[in-house]
C-alpha cells in the first residue's frame, strides 16, 4: 500500500493508521453474539498493530452474496471512497463476500483508494505483506465458494430427508401450523429426545376458511369476489400472520385464493422440490424463481393433514377450468406490454396501475383485492396517455431544465471534491492558517507586555507574512475545486429526445420504453373530479428524472477515483397532464398511438 509507511506499524503523516471494523451473520439461526465475538478479534489486532479504530460497521442476516442489500457494506464502500479510513479489518475474507468474483473487484477497488485489507484469521495483511495477498485471497475466494456449495448440498440433504417423511421442508401454508417432533428414546420419558424436525398441523380456524373457499367457487364465484368478499369481513390474509408483512400484502388477493383452489396440500398431499432459487448475477445475487420438471419432485401422502375430501377438490378444479377456458376465449387477442406498463402508479394505494384488457389500466389492488381495499375508479385510457406523455417529456427537458442542472451537478462535484480529492490539503492549510492566526494574537499581547519589543515585532511580522501566503493559497485552492467543468446534458439525452418521433412513427416498442425509462420516473394517476360525470377522469402527475450516472457518464471529476460519485437522482419538477373523461369507446387513436400500442 503505497504513500502509507512499510511494515507492521504503518503510519500516516506521523499518526498512527484509521482502521475501521466491518463484521456480518448470515442467517438467524446464528447468534447475534457473533458480530461481537468478531469484534472483539479485530480491536486486538488494532491495538496489537498500533492503529486508531475510527468505526465500526455491520449487518445482521444477510447473505455475504448479497452487497447491495447490506446497508452497513453499502456505507463502508461510500467512506472508502472519501478517503475516510486507511484499513479495513475484518475477521474472515467471508464476512465481506463468498463470491470470488466480487472480492476480486473489491480488492481492485481498495488497491485504488490506498486502503489496506487486514483478515485477522485468514493471515491476510495488504499493509505489511502485499505481495502474498493476491494468492490468498484468490485460495480463500475459490475455499469459501466450494464451501457455500457444500452447505447448500448439506441443507438439501435433510430437508429432502424430512420431505421424505412428511415432515416441513421450510415455507408456510394457509391453514397449518408446524410442532416440533422429538427423537424417541427407548426408556425415556415421552417428550424428552432431541427435537429433529417439525410436523405440520391443521390450524382448525384457517380450515375452515380453506373449505369455504372450496364450496364457494365450486359453486360459481370468482376468485376476485371471494378476495374482495374475505377482505370486507376482515378476515387475515395469508400473509398476516407474518411479522414483516404490513398494510396491502396482509390482504387477500384473486392470486392468494387462486394458489390455495390449486394446493394439493389440502387434500393430504405433502409436495417438495417443485423450484429451485438460483441467484442472478446480472440483479446482485437477486433469486430468481425456476420450475423443476415433475419427475424431480418429491409427494408424500400424509392423510391426517387433508381439509377438503376428494370431491369437493374435483368439484372445485372443474369450475376452475371452465372458467379459464371462458376467460381464455375472451382475451384471446395478444396483450403485449405497452408503453407506459410498470410506470403508472395509483394516488390512492400507492399500487401500481395494471392493463385491464387491452387499452385501459386500472389499479392492480382493485382489481385483485376489490374496492374494500382501494376504491379508486380513476381507469386511464393507454393510447391517449402515451401519446400526452411523449408529447411532454421533450417539454420537461427544456433549456431552463438544463440551466437548472447545470447548477445542481456543478455544486455536487465541488462538493464531493472538497470531500474526496481536496479535503485533506484544504483542512492542513486552514489548520496552519488557525495556528498562524492564533500565534500572531499571542505576539500582539505580548507587546503589551513586554519590553524585547523589536523581537516581538519581527516575530509578529514573519507570522503575518506566513499567514498571509497560506490565506492566498487557500483561496486558490478552495476557488480551484469550485470551478468544475460540467457539459451535464450529455448527447445521449439529445439524441434520445431527438429519436423519440422516429422510434413512435417505426412502433418499435421495447427501444422507446427504453430511452423512456431513462427520462420519466413514475407516474403517479390521482382522480380528476369532472363536473355531471359520476366517474373521475385521470389526472397523471409525470416527473422527469436522470440518475447521476447517466448525467455524468464522461465527467472526471478533479481527484475523485475515477469519477466515482455516489448513486443519486436528479428529479424535474412534475408536470401534470389531465386526461378527458372516456365517454364510451375511444375513437380517437390515430397512426401514432397505434404505434406505441405493443400490440
């Protein structure tokens, strides 16, 4: 680690090292205890090596594959950058990652800041021994990968054990509870063995509610009505008994009615292994659900844990079939995904606005969990309303918008290089310029009390001389970091606003949402109270919105490692568009609403 001393006892400037401490659990099945015991390992290195601890960060039951969603990582990275530490110790390599590809660039990152890498167990030290820390962190990444692999072979085996016999495999289920089943040992009490798995169990409440919802669609209703008929009687979805879910989620939705009608579980039908989780590289290790074929799926009879008999489950996937058939013929056309699909956002829940058949979006909470829940009528007509919004983005993006951004990215950058690139030189010389200005108020005093007057004199002189400079070079330092050249509309936004006519006119969908995405956030749709109409137009709040990485996608700010800047969002103030009342069918599409259609 260069510019930082050599051997054990780095020093900086004179001053002993800043490490900070970052430590991690995975699951919650590991005790809390655990940051601290990691803790504990790297204060006695720290003080062991002479260093001044500065911080400590830590995250609780998250996965080391998962980065960005560990907060406490997330701000580690974010002081690395502005240079607010100068190692990081850690106890293992894996408390930062398991994932060999993302130490290596964490390594890389921290070899561009100068911040070196202590993992205390794994004998890894960047500080004095740099030449031997790219082997072993290339063998600890390669150890901790074989080792994630083998637990997750490990936990497979027993839960495919406990599946086998007809124990819980993980998960819950509407309508069941889990006890705890213990080993039985000969000539010991009952009760006593070691716990070695969990036995499911009929929650005689939720029962109940399973078998009405049986009868109720074998007998014809949808599951949108049993939803909506399940939430007016306030009756706990089944995601409430979870403490994490809150508001909408602990509601019963068409889908929630649907997934219970298709659970073979209910008929004492204990299935396993039915999907796999792989992580996605692409979204940070985001899991992805992927269907396994029948044959590798594990059923187990267990009939103590039917609730439904096997004619009203028949009963009930007879009517579940016909209307997915009668559903089918209506929707026959193809739906594809129009333009603004996923943008469209309802005032009154906050969720988002979903197609209701080919030209309309309406809210997604009202048409899965009824008007009990949300009971907003506002439907938006989609062509009239890309068409207004492609009319208005060029409008948002106006030259006052881009004289506003101006301003904004420059005060950002001289901020973050005063932070980062400058901070340190402009705090020694406004340190020193204190110093200078205190010394030469002790010298004015001391002529008033002494009589070596011309000593005192020449002293003053030298230190208001000294003051004098370092004021000056103050000044050009700090002047120097406040004039940033920024061309902050890059000419990819021209050139995505100047491709906007022509990707409608050719109806080439997928490139539009595209240069869309990258010009307008949400779109927030609140009711527009229209006089003698009973039903509310559309009122659409549109705001336009650039991330900074885009705006400043060839900007090198003066001393920041590589232009590196922190995630941010520059937001356009939000134009609203009120749409017209639908009065019937709408006649009104023209060649270039067909175009952006999907369809």
């Amino acid at each position: 680690m260069k510019g930082k001393g050599s051997g054990g006892d780095a020093q900086r400037g004179g001053g002993p090292l800043r490490a900070v401490i970052y430590a991690r659990y995975s699951s919650e099945k590991q005790r809390p205890a655990s940051i601290e015991d990691q803790v504990r390992a790297c204060r006695a290195e720290i003080a062991r090596r002479g260093w001044r601890e500065v911080g400590v960060y830590s995250d609780r039951e998250i996965a080391g594959t998962v980065a960005r969603a560990r907060p406490d990582y997330q701000r580690l990275l974010k002081a690395a950058r502005s240079g607010e530490f100068d190692v990081l110790v850690v106890d293992e390599l894996s408390r930062l990652t398991r994932d060999p590809e993302d130490l290596a660039g964490l390594k890389k990152r921290l070899e561009f800041w100068r911040i070196g890498l202590v993992a205390v167990a794994d004998g890894l030290d960047t500080v004095s021994n740099p030449q031997a820390a790219g082997p072993i962190m290339l063998l600890k990444g390669l150890v901790n990968e074989q080792e994630l692999e083998a637990n997750a072979h490990r936990s497979r085996r027993g839960l495919e054990g406990r599946a086998l016999r007809g124990l819980c495999a993980g998960g819950g289920c509407y309508g069941y509870r889990t006890r705890p089943v213990q080993e039985r040992i000969a000539g010991e009490p009952e009760g006593t063995g070691r716990v070695v798995g969990q036995a499911w169990v009929v929650h005689d409440g939720e029962a109940v509610i399973v078998r009405r919802i049986f009868k109720d669609s074998s007998s014809g209703r949808s599951t949108r009505a049993l939803a909506e008929a399940l939430n007016a009687e306030g009756v706990p979805g089944p995601s409430a008994r979870w403490p994490k879910r809150q508001g909408l989620r602990c509601t019963w939705s068409r889908h929630a009615v649907n997934s219970i009608l298709k659970n073979e579980r209910y008929l004492g039908k204990v299935r396993w292994n039915l999907s796999r989780w792989p992580r996605d590289p692409e979204q940070d290790g985001r899991k992805v659900r992927r269907e396994r074929p029948p044959a590798e799926w594990i059923v187990v009879e267990v009939p103590d844990l039917a609730i439904v008999s096997q004619e009203l489950w028949e009963s009930a996937q007879r009517e579940l079939e016909r209307r997915s058939s009668t559903a089918g013929k209506a929707t026959s056309h193809k739906r594809g995904q129009r333009l603004l699909s996923g943008k469209l956002i309802c005032g009154k829940c906050g969720a988002r606005m979903v197609l209701r058949g080919r030209n309309t979006y309406s809210c997604a909470t009202r048409q899965n969990r009824g008007d009990i829940v949300c009971d907003s009528l506002v439907t938006v007509p989609a062509e009239e309303a890309e068409r207004r919004v492609l009319d208005l983005v060029p409008r948002i993006y106006s030259r006052d918008f881009e004289a506003r951004l101006q301003r904004q990215v420059s005060e950002l950058l001289s901020e973050w290089n005063r932070e980062a690139a400058g901070g340190e030189a402009i705090g020694e010389l406004r340190a020193l310029k204190m110093e200078l200005t205190v010394q030469a108020r002790r010298l004015v005093e001391a002529l008033k009390l002494d009589d070596l007057t011309d000593e005192i004199k020449a002293e003053l002189a030298r230190v208001n001389m000294a003051l004098t400079q370092v004021a000056a070079q103050l000044r050009v330092a700090e002047a120097e970091l406040a004039q940033v050249p920024v061309a902050v509309f890059p000419p990819v936004v021209r050139a995505y606003l100047e491709d906007l006519p022509k990707l409608v006119a050719r109806g080439e969908v997928a490139p539009l949402r595209e240069a869309l995405d990258e010009l307008v956030g949400a779109i927030h749709v609140h009711a527009h109270r229209v006089r003698g109409r009973k039903r509310p137009a559309a009122r659409l709040v549109v705001q336009g919105r650039l991330s900074a990485e885009f705006v400043l996608d060839k900007v090198k700010t003066g001393g920041s490692p590589g232009g590196i800047l922190p995630p941010l969002t520059f937001q356009l103030p939000p134009r609203v568009i009120a749409l017209r009342p639908r009065q019937g069918s709408s006649s009104a599409s023209d060649g270039r609403q067909r175009a952006v259609a999907g369809v």
